[in-house]
C-alpha cells in the first residue's frame, strides 16, 4: 500500500440520514481533489455501513471509477484505539498487498485517529494527525513519504 485515505462522509440529515444536497455536492468536489493522489493506482473502498458512509462511497466509487468496494460493520462503530483501532489497522492490513490505494469511508473519529497510528505502529514513524476533519474531507497518509496531509 503506499497511500490510505480516511474519508469523513458527508453531511448528512440526521442519524442515521442520507446525505443532504449539500452533503452530495462536497463528496463530489473532494473525488476531484482525490484523484490525483489516486490516478492509476490500484485501489478499493472499504466503506462504513452505516447510510451516510454507503452513500458516499457509492459516489466516490462511481466518480473515481473504483470497482473494488467493500462494506464492513467494524467502520461503524468507534470504542477506542485498543480495540477498535488495533482491528481497523488489521483490515488495513488484510489489503495492503493488494491494493496502491485504500480508502477508508467512515466517520470522524477514524478520520482523526487510524492514519497516525498506522503511520506509529505500521510505519513506525510518529506523524501528527489534523485536529479536526470536517464533513466531505479526507486525510491522507502518504506511506512513501511518510506524511499526512488534510484534503479539505
């Protein structure tokens, strides 16, 4: 794997809501900001299944002409980085030969949370992760250059 993207869905109308028009339209705009990190890689979607997380993976699949999708329940529910952070970086893991590029469709406190300690435990290299990632924003762990950076 040389790039893991965290995807924060999109806005949405309430739990468990579907995404507002506005939602849709930042989902959008952030696949073009995507696509140059993705271009031509080899690369899958393992999305939330929660509604607004499978929405917007359906549209960034579709916009970013990814085939590879899978949905997993694991993405749903944050506990805490003993649990829940040790078997999301081992799904990570269970793909990371397969694929160039792994996104991950979720919510905020993954965004904020797995790619820094996948860079720490994975990587072994200690990378300061964004304070706050919005809706319909990305972060980024770039695992050749060892950086992450915030697609807003």
């Amino acid at each position: 794997m040389k790039k893991l993207i965290v995807v924060r869905h999109g806005r949405d109308a309430g739990y468990p809501g579907s995404l507002t028009p506005e939602g849709i339209r930042s989902v959008e705009a952030l696949s073009e900001k995507l696509k140059a990190h993705i271009n031509g890689l080899r690369s899958t979607i393992i999305s939330s299944t929660k509604p607004r997380a499978v929405e917007t993976t359906e549209i960034l699949a579709m916009l970013l002409a990814i085939n590879s999708i899978k949905h997993h329940h694991l993405l749903g529910y944050w506990v805490d980085l003993a649990t829940t952070g040790r078997d999301v970086i081992a799904l990570i893991k269970s793909c990371e030969t397969e694929f160039d590029v792994i996104i991950l469709s979720t919510h905020l406190e993954f965004a904020q949370i797995i790619p820094a300690t996948y860079a720490r435990d994975v990587l072994g290299v200690k990378l300061a992760a964004p304070n706050e990632v919005l809706n319909a924003e990305a972060v980024l762990l770039d695992c050749e250059h060892q950086s992450i950076t915030l697609i807003k």
